[in-house]
C-alpha cells in the first residue's frame, strides 16, 4: 500500500512574497510533500514553480483590513480545506 503524500499550504497575500522569500523553501518542501501557495496573483508564480508537487491557488487576499473582505478570505481558505 503506497503512503499517502503529506501535503503543506503557504499562504500570502501577494505573489512576490512567494517568488522572493519562499522559492527555495518551496523547491525543498517540494521533495517530499504536496505543497499549495495560496495568493492573490498566482499567474506570476506559474514560471517559478513548475514541479508537479505544486499547485497554486488564487483567492484575493487584501492587505489592507478590512472585515468583509478578510472574512470572505477566510472562507475561501477554509473550503479550500
């Protein structure tokens, strides 16, 4: 019976704190686990992360506060789960 591969969630608000802080991290996590980056803007990461244990997701997420908005991203967040 083959094990089921673990998988691990990044969650950021834009892109570019993908693509510059956790690339690395990623390619590593990559190795051994399911990894999913959740962001606004996912299109710009497709070029930075083409391994088959990735997979992007894009749900807005505003930097600002804002009650409505956060919430309607935490709903996304948790039915993505």
């Amino acid at each position: 019976m083959e094990a089921k591969v673990k998988k691990v969630c990044v969650v950021a608000t834009v892109s570019v704190a993908h693509r510059v802080f956790m690339k690395e991290h990623v390619e590593r996590l990559s190795e051994r686990y399911h990894v999913t980056h959740v962001c606004s803007g996912v299109s710009d990461l497709e070029s930075v992360f083409s391994s088959a244990n990735v997979s992007l997701v894009d749900i807005q997420i505003e930097r600002n506060i804002s009650l409505l908005s956060d919430l309607v991203s935490l709903f996304k967040l948790l039915k993505l789960f």
